[in-house]
C-alpha cells in the first residue's frame, strides 16, 4: 500500500493542496487494520499534503474491527457503505457482512475516535428505491451524519436512479443531511489514474 502512495504521487504531484488517503473500492480496510494504520503513521515521511484519512466501512465485523481504524493522528473520517436500511435489501448489495442494528451500536460506540461520518447510498432502480427503504433510511443512523446519494457506476459510465431526486427532496424535508453526486470514481479511471496504481511491492515500502 505504501508503494502505491508512492507511485501515485510520483505519476501525479500534489500540488499546494491538501491530500486525503482513502482507503476505499477495494476489500475491507478493517480486516487488514494494521497494515492500514502502518500506512498512515508513515505519511508524513511521503509527503507534507496529506492532511486527513477516510476509511470507507462494509459493515464487516463491525462489533470487533471498527474500533481498530486508526488514522495516525491525522483526522480520519468513516464513510459507511449503507446502501438500503432494511437487512432484507442490504443482505442482497453487501452479503458479507453484520445485521444493521449490531452496525449501527458499534459506530455509535466509536464515533467518537472520527472526525466525522457519513453513510454512502447508491440507489439502484427496482432494488433500494422503494418507499420502505427511504423511510427506513431516514429514520436510520444519527441524523447529523451526511447522507451521500452516488450514481451507480456501470461501465465506465455514471447512473442515477430515476428516484433520486426524489430521496433526496424527502430526506431533506425530515431534516437528513444530504449530499447528492454525479460524478465517482469512474473521473479516476478515465484520467488515467488506474495505470499508476499497478506497482509492485518492493521492500523498500516496508
């Protein structure tokens, strides 16, 4: 991981503005805590931008891994891959994972150690766009986290949901905070950021 930090930058310099590490898009980061948090305290030794970190969450094992994210001293955020606030839809989009109530009482246990937190919703047409889950996923959660309403990625490409202005209009109205985006990651892989993140580990990363 400290390798591919490495080969980003130098592919792509920062330039005076600060840089999160996110660990996001691939596995989840809890079950390999350690390596993570050995990666953050190593980020002042690579550069002087990084300012904070963000640990995106499955909900895996979230009783006995949540509070081992560990940021090293940087501000460190918890985006948590929500998607549905029933277990019967979530079950289907994330089946690895913990029941939503066991979630929910270890983030609230641990809020304290992030700087913030927030729950990440992609909507999908005929999936998690149905009146119960929007009631649900209002009534979900501690009303100050922002929810992030994401357009599916498919193909390379950018989705939204035919509902999702219309989550977004109900949330807001029962006092959620909101975030809706249309553009992802797919921005990374069409500016050619992907190829940089193909280095091979070496030992001089750890």
């Amino acid at each position: 991981m400290l390798q591919l930090v490495r080969t980003c930058l130098d592919g792509a310099p920062p330039d005076d503005r600060p840089i999160e590490l996110s660990f996001t898009g691939e596995g989840e980061p809890a079950l390999n805590w350690r390596a993570a948090a050995q990666v953050c305290s190593a980020l002042p030794d690579i550069s002087a931008n990084f300012d904070c970190v963000r640990y995106s969450f499955s909900g895996l094992g979230a009783a006995s891994l949540l509070g081992k994210l560990d940021g090293g001293g940087y501000p460190t955020r918890l985006q948590f891959s929500l998607h549905a606030a029933r277990d019967s839809v979530r079950s289907a989009l994330v089946p690895r994972t913990a029941p939503l109530a066991d979630i929910l009482e270890a983030m609230r246990r641990h809020q304290s150690q992030f700087s913030g937190v927030e729950l990440n919703v992609v909507l999908q047409d005929g999936v998690n766009d149905s009146d119960e889950d929007l009631d649900a996923l209002i009534s979900w959660g501690d009303a100050a986290w922002p929810i992030l309403l994401n357009p599916l990625l498919s193909d390379g490409t950018e989705k939204m949901a035919a509902r999702t202005e219309h989550f977004r209009e109900k949330l807001f109205a029962a006092g959620r905070v909101v975030r809706q985006y249309r553009k992802i990651a797919a921005q990374i892989s069409r500016e050619g950021v992907y190829p940089l993140m193909t280095a091979r580990a070496t030992k001089a990363a750890y």
